[in-house]
C-alpha cells in the first residue's frame, strides 16, 4: 500500500483534528462517497461503525490479538495496522523519521480498551504459542518441542520431585508417565474449579478436541500448564485439544468421582474473589472461619487441601506473607505505590468489624467488573448526561472513580485532572458542585480499608455505640 496520500503531520490525537489534517481532495471525495456534509458527522459515523463492528467481534481471538498488537505498536517502527483500517481513518499514518508509523485516535483507542480490556500475561502467551505449534496429537512429540524449563514446570505441578538436575530426554519420559498416570491425573483434575471441569467434560464429549475461537483463555490456561491440553491454530480457527495418550488415560477416570471436590474447590475460589474485590484484604486465617459460615449451614467445615493452588491462579489476586500470616490481596495493591496503603488497610480491618452480608450478594464481587449502582453515582451521571458528555464515556468515569474511591482516599484532586481529561469542563463555577457529586460518592462507596463498610454506614454505626453506650449511662445514673 502507498501510505502518501494518507499522510498527515502529527498533532493532536483526536478524531476530528485528525480527519482535519489529512489531504483536502481525499476528505472531499470520502464525504461525497458517504453521502455526509461534515468531518462533525464523519467523525460520528466512523465512531458508531467501529464501536458496532468491535462490539460484534470482541469475542473472537484474532481480533484480540490484532487489537492488541496495533496498540503495542502504536507510534513504532513496526506497520501493524491492516490496509482497510488505515483507509477507514481508524489509525492515522505520520513520517517518523526514515520510517512510517501510525496512531490510534483516543477515540478509537478508548473503544479498543472498554471493549477487548487488555490481555493478561497468560493470554499472550497462549496465543503465541498456539500460532507457533501445529496441530500434534502425540504426547512425547509434543512434549519433545518444549523447553527444558517448560518441562520441569509441569513436573512441579504435577508435583513430580528431583527434575532439576534431569537431561531433557529423561524428563520428557517423566512428564510422560505422568501425563498417563491414571492416580496423577485424578490427582490433577482434584484442584479444578468448574470451568476448568467442564471444559475437561467437553472435550471428553468431543473425542479430546474442541474449536473454539471464543474460548476463555482463564478457563483453559490452568489445563494448558499441567500439559492435559495444548491450543492449536489452523486455517484461522482455534482448537483445543488432548494428545491420544492423555484422552485414552483420561477414559479411564470416572469424572462423577470428583465432582463433590471440584464443587468445594469453587465455592473457596468464588469466596476468595468476591471477598478480595469487597474488602482488598483477605486473611488466610479467617478462611475456615468465613468457608464455614457461608457454607457449612452452622456446622464447621475444612476447606479443601488444594484451595491455596486454585486461589493462586486467580485472576486479579496476589498472595502475600507477613511474618505472623498470609493473605490473599487484590493485585493492584502488590504494586510498590500501594504498599502503604495495604499496610494500611490490614491494620484497620483488624479494628473494624466486618459487616455481614448474605452470600447471595457477597457472590457478585467474585466478578471483577462488578460494582453497586448508588443513588449517588446516578445523580452524578445525570448531571454529566445534561453536560452533553457521551454516555460511554459517563460509565467509564464512573467505574473509574469508583475504583479510585474504594482504595480509602477520595483522591478530588486526581478525579478532577481525570474528569477533564475526559472532556468534562472544570470552572471556578461548577467545581463546587462537582466536588459535592463526588463527595456524595466517596462517602456512599465500599472502602477497603473500612472493611468494605461505605464512610456514611461508619459513621451511622458508631453513632448508635455512641447512643447505646449513653442510654446504659443514663439507667446507671437513674438507679
């Protein structure tokens, strides 16, 4: 493709300054050819259009990975952007210096990240692997194309011990037998949650293979680690497959046998994540405690043997040791700038009492886009609905601030810079109003470090300690 007539000088990164730079004759003949009167309205439709098209095909892998390779690139040296795209004015071309590169409109950009989010490490890696190996189904030639350390990682999870010091040829016949370890298998398929179990039934169902260009890369990464499973690509589709060995082993495990394991198993994994995501911090030691109280109908139940290694693999979640206990901590607060404010956060939910909550309803934090609609947070929306700022972008700040919020500061400064960001008009005239929107937020959010009691529930319940503990005053006094 000849990019000159798409060139333009870089400048400002938005749609329609972007459309404004571009060559005269081309924009004069696209808006004859679409029929428009105005860049304001092509600007609107390629908006519309892309949002539809992605909306339509977010689910499907390829477009993952091509979203995401076009947004590592953006700005490079490296051309990834697709002929079609260029022309539908969805990146923009730019001399930068002996090479052509592109950018990605915020606009566009800001669709690409709502929509596909961004891909995990494992999802990356999955990918790339599945579009480098063919389709094999024998278990040693597959096992032979992997690396020594891709070797012993699936001997440690197999929980084979002494592979350190193997030569790769003897431990391709260990990872093997193991692979065909009726016993190891079972014991392999008692740490799985549901979706890993029924993707195993699945495939048990369709002869040890599925194609599937939608398929949950969480779901299956656990299975592809533990070498159960390998992803294949070919002619543009997706396979997920069993070597021969391990389906004719896998015959021979009666599934229904573990089916009670793999329920207890999720039920700890759904209350960690939704525990994690309500209060940031979960202690390790409450963990009988809290499994029992939401599952054991008043009697006092263990938690299975294997709940540290599904937690572990939870998306989201990081485990931490301090030198009296672990915890199970949202990811975010891992990052070194957090550090503080975890200590923070474990020190006063030792404090404060942990508001009781039904499992119905502790059970949609274990998703992680999951956050309560308040009175407050609609008020606000209204008044940026009649601001004129488009009603994507109002649910995107929105989740943002109540992320922000949650974390135990109500951060106004940032939440200003970010609201401006997003097109919001800041004045000496309405920022008294708008700090009053986002102070009735913060003091109806669920905060971390009040276990996961809202500033205004805080506030109520220490007024009634306050009034029970004058009302027992008041009866001493009168007798």
């Amino acid at each position: 493709m000849k990019y000159e007539k798409y060139l333009i000088k870089k400048g400002k990164l938005d749609l329609l300054s972007s459309l404004k730079s571009l060559d005269k004759n081309l924009l004069n003949k696209t808006l004859k050819e679409s029929g428009m009167s105005s860049l304001e309205e092509l600007k609107n439709a390629i908006i519309e259009e892309f949002e539809m098209s992605l909306d339509m095909s977010k689910d499907d892998q390829f477009t993952r990975m091509y979203f995401e390779r076009l947004l590592n690139h953006e700005n490079s040296e490296w051309m990834s952007a697709y002929q079609q795209d260029i022309e539908n004015f969805l990146v923009f071309v730019y001399e930068n210096g002996d090479y052509y590169s592109y950018y990605i409109p915020i606009e566009i950009k800001e669709i690409i990240n709502r929509l596909l989010g961004s891909m995990t490490p494992e999802e990356k890696f999955n990918l790339e692997n599945a579009a480098n190996t063919p389709i094999v189904k024998d278990l040693k030639g597959l096992l032979d194309t992997l690396s020594v350390s891709d070797l012993k990682h699936i001997g440690g999870l197999l929980h084979v011990n002494r592979l350190s010091n193997k030569p790769k040829k003897e431990l391709v016949k260990i990872i093997y037998s193991a692979l065909t370890d009726k016993d190891k298998l079972i014991d392999v398929i008692e740490r799985f949650i549901d979706k890993e179990f029924d993707l195993l039934k699945d495939l048990m169902i369709n002869k040890g293979t599925i194609q599937n260009n939608n398929i949950n890369m969480e779901t299956y990464h656990f299975l592809y680690m533990v070498g159960i499973v390998f992803l294949f690509r070919r002619d543009n589709k997706f396979y997920v497959s069993m070597t021969d060995d391990v389906y004719n082993t896998m015959k021979k495990v009666n599934l229904n046998s573990v089916q009670k394991i793999v329920d207890e198993n999720t039920k700890v994994y759904n209350l960690v994540r939704a525990m994690v995501e309500l209060y940031g911090v979960f202690s390790y030691s409450y963990l009988d405690y809290y499994y029992s109280l939401y599952y054991g109908n008043g009697e006092e139940l263990d938690t299975p043997n294997n709940a540290l290694l599904f937690c572990e693999r939870a998306d989201n979640i990081d485990i931490i040791h301090t030198e009296h206990n672990m915890y199970f901590i949202n990811r975010i607060l891992g990052q070194k700038e957090f550090e503080p404010l975890l200590d923070d956060i474990i020190s006063r939910q030792e404090s404060i009492k942990r508001k009781p909550i039904k499992l119905e309803k502790l059970l949609k934090y274990s998703n992680y886009d999951y956050y309560e609609e308040t009175e407050s947070k609609n008020k606000f929306k209204k008044y940026l609905k009649r601001k004129n700022i488009p009603s994507d972008t109002i649910e995107i700040i929105i989740k943002i601030i109540s992320d922000m919020y949650r974390l135990g500061n109500n951060y106004i400064s940032a939440s200003i810079e970010m609201l401006q960001d997003y097109g919001v008009e800041v004045t000496e005239n309405n920022m008294q109003e708008i700090i009053k929107y986002l102070m009735d937020i913060y003091n109806n959010s669920r905060i971390w470090s009040n276990n996961g009691w809202t500033p205004i529930e805080m506030r109520k319940n220490y007024e009634d300690i306050f009034l029970n503990e004058n009302s027992d005053n008041v009866d001493s006094c009168e007798s």
